[in-house]
C-alpha cells in the first residue's frame, strides 16, 4: 500500500507550486483530481507532464452554475483542497477557505499564495522573481565575484519550496486530523518557505557578525584535462589525509595542505594549495577524477548539464529519472519521486487528459473537534536523529518544529558541525559513541521508545554498525526508518558520499546557473534543504499510515532526487531541448517583463503578465514598448528606469498593476519586517553564544502552530534528561568512564 494510498485530493493550482505539490500526493498514492479552466491550464509548459503526472483532469468553469455546483461536489468527496491563486481570489469564486471549511470541517484546505494574507505585498502579483527578489535569491555565486551585479536564478526555488512546505504541513495534519478529528487552512507562501531555503546563509551571531564558517580550497571547482570543470568536497582532516595517500603526495601533508584550520588562517597557504590542485587536476580528465575519487571515496562530480544528467546511468538505474508514458508526449524522461518508499516498486502513473470524471462519493459526516488550539501535529511522536551535516538534521528539525521530541544524537569522535547553530534547534542532545558496546545499548534503550529514527550516512555505514533499517525493525516493528544519501541507494554511484556541491554539479545546476564556460554554485544549499523537507514529508506520511495498519516503513530521499523536483521545468525528455535556458552569470531574467533592473540607487525585479507592454506604455517615455521587439524592450527599460530610485519605481509599478521587489540583501531578508513579525527571522539567546540571527518555521497550521523550539543547546547537554527517559539517569558516570557518553566540557 502507497503512504498516501485512500487520500483523496482536489487539485485547483496552477503554474507551479500548487501542481507540484499536488504531484508529489499524487506519487505516494493520493488519489489527485485536477480542475482546469477552459481553455486548458494557465501556463502551457512542456513539464505539465510532470506536474500533473498520477493525476485525473476535468475541466470546469467556476463562474458557471454547473461549474461551481461540480467543484463543490468535488471537495464534498475530498480530503485535501489545494489551490495558489492570489489572495481573495478563491473567496471571490465563492470556494474560500471559510466556506470550505464550515461545510466540510475535516477538510485540509491548502493555500500557496505568493504573500500571506497580513503581508502588505498580498495583492501584488507575487510572480516567482518578485519573491526571489525580496528573499535576496538573486545572490551570486558563493565562488564568483563579489560586488557585482545580482543574478537571476532560473531554479524556480520559492515555487518548489512553497510545495515542499505543503506536503509537509499536508502529511502532518493528516496524522493530526485522525487524532482529533477535525481539518484545518494549511498556508505555504511562497515568500514564507524561502526562509528555509536561505538557511545558514541568514545566520549570524550579533556579537561578532559572523555566519557559518569558511571552507579552504578543499572545497572549490577545478578544471581538468578535457576543459570540464570537476566540484571536489574535501572539507575535513580525515578526506584531506585520504586524498595525498592515495595520490602519493607526501610533501602536501609536511607542507599544511591538509591542515583545515591553518588553511583558514594563512591565505597564502590556501591559495598555494589552490595553485597545487589546479595543476593537479589539469593533468587528467573529469571523468577519470570522478573514478579516481570516487574509489577513495573523496567526493567529487563534474559539472554536467541537466541534459547529460538525463542521460547518465546513474540518474537512470537509480530510480532518480523515471521513464512515463506521457498521453500526449509518448515515452518520456521526468524526475523520479521525490521520496521512495522501500518495496514500493510501483510505476509513476502519468498524467490523464481532460474528460468527463464522474465524483467519488462524498465523505461520510463525522463531528468535528472544537475550535479551541490543539497539540501540534507531532506531538507524541519521538525521533531518534543520528544524522549529520544538514539535510538529515533540517529533516529532524522539521520534525520538531511539528510537535515531535526529537533527541539529537551525536558522534563525540566527529568534528564539530559548523551549521550547528542553525539545523538543531528545538532537539535534546547527547554525544553516544555508537562504536562502543555500552553505546550501542544506551541505542537501543533509545530506540525502544522512537517511532521514528533517521540517518543519513553513506550506504552500508548503518548496517555495519548494527543499526540500519533491517536491524532495527527487528527489535522495533513498527519504527519509521528515514534514510537520506546523496545519489539514492541504487545505481553505481549509490556508495559514494555527496554533497550539495556535488549534487549541483551532476544534475545541471551549476552549469545553467554560472555557464558552460565557468559553472557556478546557487548561492543557497537548496538541495540539502529541500530533502530534510521531503524527508520529514515522508516521515509524516508514514506516521499517518501507521495510524490505520500498524506498520513502520522505510523512507528514502536522496539530494539528487530533490535537485529533480527544483529543475522539474527543465528535467525532461523529449522536450527538453525546447525549453529556453536563461543561465549564466550574466543573465538578469527571462524576458523583458520578467526581469531585474538598476534604478539609480539599486537593483529591482520587474514582473509582468501577457499585457505586460500595453501597461508599461502607460509610464512616460515608455509609450513606444507595445512596438517594439524584446531587445529594443530591454534597452528602453534599461535606459528609463536608470533615472528615478527603487522605491519610487516599485511603487510606481505596482500602481499599474505589476509585481514589483528591490532585489534584496541576504541581510535585507533577515530585517524584513513580515518575516521577523511572522517568526522566520528570529533573534534569540544562544548558550556560549550571545545573540544569533536565525531562521525559524513558517506557520502552516491554523489551529495549532509550529514552534522553532529552544535555541541550539550545546553538543551533548541534555545526557542526563536523555538517559533519565530510559531508566537510566544514574549511570551517566559510568557510561562516561565507558567512553559511550561525552559531556560538553570533555570536547
């Protein structure tokens, strides 16, 4: 049985946020019926394919009597409602939330507006780079050059992650729905989920302004012997040490070069080491480096493109690149499921076209809860969070932040997370040496409590410590196992460790986004991010699913199969080659009227529809752009808009009913007061620490809300209260003297 497997979902969206989410339901066994307008839908893209795939489609139209009545009888029969029109425009259809909801208590109503309702920006046009803008998207490179002009990203980032954020919300309210009775209006914007993408970008520490760590040039593109460009991770002392013995370069290891923190210090020294592994790699081709490396396990990808991506025998073995039989496209390549489910060997359902779809029978009327504030979704729910770095730990965190108590358990042997600050907050911690036998004990004490464990180690490492899915579902038979790698657990790259660099790299990011002659990583880990959203998405199914049959399940997500769902308008074949790109670090947009512009003090994003021209006429010296090509377009606009401010442009552009944003600092976003009133900017008291700036989570729930938890504790703080749940609360001295647990004062 899928996890989503007797959910039924009526699907109004359009463009992309509210079909991909609806999509990802959809992969998981929901049973999705989209409503198209007529005349088909609104944004006629070849990745339709995708992200109406699983899906049944009518067509109705909502301003007839006959097509209201038939919507209605749609969400009498449905248990999820999901619709990304601007705000008031379902209400004005006479389908709002409200309305919805005081029919059909138990409804999961799900909005995916651009702002939310009590931003001042909800009645702009909230295009997808009028909210890149004002979430500093348009950053560049974090290995181009600094203070030049923004660039346009061409990853629909706020889109996806408003989806990502849905699911989430979607699977936990389910789970909570069967627990109280009642449904609830879930809220994604677009601009609220973006804070999660920008992550440890946002995070400073007041005191001293700083954010996450450097990294030396162990971390850094390299071009080889064929002219491609190879990404290479190697940002700790045990990689740097493997990397000069296999390589037989002894004097690199007397001469510093593997010495992260001297690396650091002594810019001369880091640039010496840039100079030795540019030749270094100039000596043989990216596709020998990649075997090379990856038989040490160092990790390391060369910069394809999506299409090569498509092509490569990993994308395909893995699962990560599905073949569908598409109605109109015929065979065709598409992104696999965002999240896989151990067993489930299910082929992905491809789209239908529009036609006559009798509806399910309403769903039969239960009492609903009372209004009165109910426990968060998760509450009860204990997780075990073994992982590291940062998707596996933001999956945790997700988890958290939804009501579960989510232990932190830690490697007292592992060198120190520089994203600690931001990925786990709102966890209990305690360092356990899982290598020990009195550890392993203290693990499986643990683990008799959790309804959820979640790793995300490379393949194998779990099993060998006795701990991997199998291992644990025979003690815990009901446990939900969440694994996170970076290529999938299939397919000849499924041993080698990843990164988001590598991952960026091997699917097309980083060359659409810096170009072919120099490809440039996206200024947020945005794969890392989004699999600990589609991880927890999983996670929370599964829990939902477990509530009717009593069984655990083994989620899978990977990064690479998340970089499918943010390139999901472009990762597709046939057709792909048919899909304009916009990339390079030149690029400033996508057309004319979708994109940014220097005003005299700064840079702003221009959004417009299909009477984009007529309206901009309406502006003096202006007047000529209804006839003229798009070049002489861009030029009239470039000239014109270099002679009055941002503000007085956004302003003046709004009025005339465009999407109009200053293209925002990261710091910009952080101090922006919607996003500090709405909790996704926070400032908070950091033990060791002083004052940080921080993320925190959107509030998707209506009648419960989400909750950043307590600021980071410090590795290891909470053994006592940890151990004190197992029983064992007088036994930290000798697990101590064991060498199983570490205290924050022995590291």
């Amino acid at each position: 049985m899928a996890l989503l497997d007797g959910v039924r979902v009526i699907d109004f969206g359009q463009y992309i946020a509210g079909p991909l989410a609806a999509m990802m339901l959809a992969d998981q066994g929901a049973d999705v019926v989209r409503i198209d307008p007529p005349g088909g839908p609104r944004f006629a893209h070849p990745a339709n394919a995708t992200w109406n795939r699983g899906k049944r489609s009518i067509t109705l139209d909502l301003k007839t009597a006959a097509g209201f009545d038939a919507a209605r009888a749609w969400i009498a029969a449905s248990d999820v409602l999901i619709e990304n029109f601007r705000l008031g425009a379902m209400d004005r259809l006479g389908l709002g939330a409200g309305a919805m909801l005081a029919a059909h208590p138990r409804l999961l109503y799900c909005s995916l507006p651009g702002f939310a309702a009590d931003d001042p920006r909800a009645s702009m046009p909230a295009w997808e780079g009028v909210v890149a803008a004002a979430t500093a998207t348009y950053r560049r490179s974090a290995y181009g050059t600094r203070g030049g002009p923004p660039v346009y990203t061409h990853e629909p980032v706020a889109s996806s992650f408003a989806a990502f954020n849905a699911v989430t919300a979607i699977a936990a309210a389910l789970h909570a729905r069967d627990r109280d009775g009642a449904g609830q209006h879930i809220r994604a914007p677009l601009f609220d989920a973006m804070y999660q993408a920008i992550g440890f970008v946002g995070l400073r520490i007041e005191k001293s302004g700083a954010g996450v760590h450097a990294v030396p040039a162990w971390d850094g593109q390299y071009r080889c012997a064929d002219g491609r460009w190879l990404h290479i991770v190697g940002t700790t002392q045990a990689r740097g040490e493997r990397f000069v013995d296999a390589l037989g370069l002894p004097r690199w290891r007397d001469d510093g070069m593997i010495d992260q923190e001297r690396l650091l210090r002594e810019p001369e020294l880091n640039a010496e080491l840039t100079r030795r592994l540019g030749a270094l790699f100039a000596t043989r081709s990216a596709a020998e480096w990649e075997d090379t490396l990856g038989a040490i396990n160092f990790p390391a990808a060369a910069c394809r493109t999506t299409n090569e991506w498509l092509a490569h025998d990993h994308a395909r073995s893995s699962g990560i690149i599905a073949r569908v039989d598409d109605p109109e496209g015929g065979a065709m390549l598409q992104p696999g499921r965002a999240v896989a489910v151990a067993g489930d060997a299910s082929p992905i359902r491809p789209r239908s076209l529009a036609g006559a779809v009798a509806p399910a029978p309403a769903r039969p009327a239960r009492p609903a809860a009372g209004a009165a504030p109910r426990p968060a979704p998760l509450d009860g729910v204990r997780v075990l969070d073994l992982c590291i770095v940062l998707a596996g730990p933001v999956c945790a965190r997700t988890l958290a932040e939804m009501g579960a108590d989510v232990i932190k358990v830690d490697d007292p042997h592992r060198e120190r997370n520089g994203y600690h600050l931001d990925i786990n907050r709102g966890k209990r911690s305690i360092m356990l040496d899982l290598r020990t036998p009195a550890g392993r004990d203290v693990f499986w004490q643990l683990a008799g409590t959790a309804d959820v464990v979640v790793q995300n180690f490379r393949n194998g490492v779990v099993e060998r410590l006795g701990i991997g899915y199998e291992q644990v579902r025979a003690r815990r038979p009901g446990i939900v196992y969440g694994s996170i790698t970076a290529y999938g657990d299939e397919g000849p790259w499924a041993s080698r460790g990843g990164y988001e660099e590598t991952v960026q790299a091997l699917t097309g990011m980083q060359v659409r986004f810096g170009g072919a002659e120099h490809p440039a990583l996206l200024p947020f880990a945005v794969n890392d991010y989004g699999t600990g959203l589609l991880a927890a998405y999983g996670i929370a199914a599964a829990l939902w699913r477990r509530r009717a049959t009593g069984e655990g399940a083994h989620v899978k997500t990977a990064l690479a199969r998340t970089a499918g769902m943010l390139q999901s308008w472009r990762m597709l074949s046939p057709g792909g080659d048919a899909i304009a790109e916009h990339g390079g670090q030149e690029s400033r947009g996508a057309s004319p009227f979708q994109r940014m512009y220097n005003a005299s003090d700064g840079w702003f994003f221009l959004g417009g529809g299909a009477d984009a021209a007529r309206r901009i006429a309406r502006v003096p010296g202006l007047e000529a752009a209804p006839a003229l090509d798009a070049a002489e377009v861009e030029r009239l606009l470039e000239a014109r808009f270099r002679e009055m401010s941002v503000d007085e442009w956004v302003e003046a552009l709004r009025d005339l009913g465009f999407g109009a944003h200053r293209v925002n600092r990261v710091s910009q976003a952080m101090a922006d007061p919607v996003a500090v009133a709405h909790g996704l900017s926070l400032a908070r008291e950091h033990d060791g620490h002083g004052p940080v700036r921080h993320n925190g989570p959107a509030q998707w729930f209506s009648s419960c809300a989400t909750m950043p938890g307590r600021p980071t504790p410090r590795m290891g703080a909470d053994a006592a209260s940890v151990l004190a749940d197992i029983g064992r609360a007088g036994a930290l001295d000798a697990l101590i003297a064991a060498g199983a647990v570490r205290l924050p004062s022995d590291v």
